[in-house]
C-alpha cells in the first residue's frame, strides 16, 4: 500500500480538497483506496459519505481495526471526535497506529491520509505510515513563514519514528492562487526563488482559487464531473495535479 500525506500545519491552504480529490482519481482508475481522515472537524468525511464505511479514525489509535472488503473504490475512517484523546495517550496510541496501518496494507493500494491544521501526534502518526507527502499551502506571508517549521517536523518524524528512512516529499503546492492579486503573484515569485527545489511544479503550477473545488466538495463529487465550464477546467487544473502525484506513489516503496 502506498501512503499519500497531505499536509501543512495551516488551515484553509486546500488540504481536504486535494485529500478527497486523490481519493476519486485514484478510485476511478480501480484502484483500492483507504482514506483516513485524522481531523475531528471531519470536512473530508463529511464528502466522501458515499464511500464504503470503515468506522471512526479514532478506532485506529485505540482498537484493533475491523476486518475491511478489498473491493476497488475508497473506503473511509472518518474523523471523529475521539481523535481529540490521541494526545493524551500519545505513546501508546501511535504505535497502535502503526501496527494498525501495518495490518491493512495488504488489502488496499493506496491510502489517502487528511490531516489536521495543527501539529499533533495525530500528524506524527501520518508522517510515520507516510510513503509521499505533499503540502498545498497558500500565498499569504504567514503560510511562507510556516514552511521552516514544516520542514523540521519532517525531519523529526524521520529520525525518531522512521529510523532515518526519509519521507519522499513531493513538493510545496501552491493552492487557492489568486491570480488578479499582485501580492499573491509577488509571494508566488518570493516562494519560487526561496523554497524552489522545494516545489512540486517549479514551472509555477498551480491550484488556482475557483469556486469549482467548494461546490465539488459540497455535493460530493469530484469537480470534473460538474458541468459547468469553471468547474471543468478545474478538473483539468488538478487531474494533471494528481497525475504527478500518482506517478510518484507508484515509484516509491510501499
């Protein structure tokens, strides 16, 4: 199974969009998705309702977890309140996580991990299970400042819960662009210059601020198949986003 983290210790940068989005493009290929949602405000379980059942997220940290269909599409752990006790019980509760994530790997292909906007041990346990992260984050200053502190929780999750084994990072994503306002294309430049190795599309690929993504979101379906036209060149915009992604899970180890 291979293991795509979206994360970015910001709120509002796009996370869940590009989580739930993953989730159906892989699907749609056939593929066997789990999706865990590890934020107990369960945005991105609230839009994949339609999807096979699994039970709360909290149940990974805490109990042993059910026995799951292999059948292609996406099968979701949705967030839940019980997640708000993982901190308390931090040490026992990742490597719960662990051996839990360890138990259903070998019945899915990929697992799409959302994640909360503030660094938790439930965003510990997502970088330890991770294969690829990837971090949407936006174009205003305090987002730019928060990518130094992303980096170095990176780092730590790999040399205290990994063993050293580094996280394949596929890149900053900048999200939500605003492109009629000069200081997002000025912070775009900023970010570029700073943080370009750092980029998933140093070519300044982007997701762009269209109403397209929320409605998707609000009527559970991936934004390719609304139809309006706005909305259909969104689809374009991240299917060749998560494209790129997929061609570099299916490179890493699982």
């Amino acid at each position: 199974m291979k293991t795509l983290v979206v994360n970015n210790q910001k709120g509002g940068v796009g996370k869940t969009t590009l989580a739930v989005h993953a989730a159906w493009f892989l699907a749609e290929a056939g593929a066997r998705v789990l999706f865990v949602d590890l934020d107990p405000q369960g945005n991105a379980s609230y839009s994949l309702a339609d999807a096979r059942q699994a039970g709360p997220s909290s149940v990974l940290f805490f109990e042993a977890p059910p026995a799951l269909s292999e059948a292609a599409g996406v099968t979701l752990f949705a967030g839940d309140r019980g997640l708000d006790r993982v901190d308390a019980a931090l040490s026992s509760a990742v490597v719960n996580y662990r051996n839990a994530f360890t138990r259903l790997a070998g019945r899915f292909d990929y697992a799409v991990l959302d994640t909360p906007p503030t660094w938790s041990g439930r965003n510990y346990a997502a970088l330890m299970v991770a294969s690829c992260l990837v971090s949407p984050i936006d174009l205003e200053t305090y987002a730019l400042q928060g990518v130094k502190q992303l980096w170095a929780q990176k780092a730590t999750v790999e040399k205290a819960a990994r063993g050293g084994r580094p996280i394949d990072f596929l890149g900053l994503l900048p999200s939500r662009f605003q492109s009629n306002s000069p200081r997002q294309r000025e912070n775009l430049t900023g970010l570029l210059r700073e943080q370009g190795a750092r980029i998933m599309f140093p070519g300044q690929g982007v997701l762009t601020q269209r109403q397209g993504y929320a409605e998707a979101l609000d009527v559970r379906q991936p934004v390719w198949k609304l139809k309006k036209t706005a909305a259909q060149e969104a689809g374009r915009e991240i299917r060749r986003v998560l494209a790129t992604i997929q061609s570099r899970l299916d490179v890493v180890p699982a």
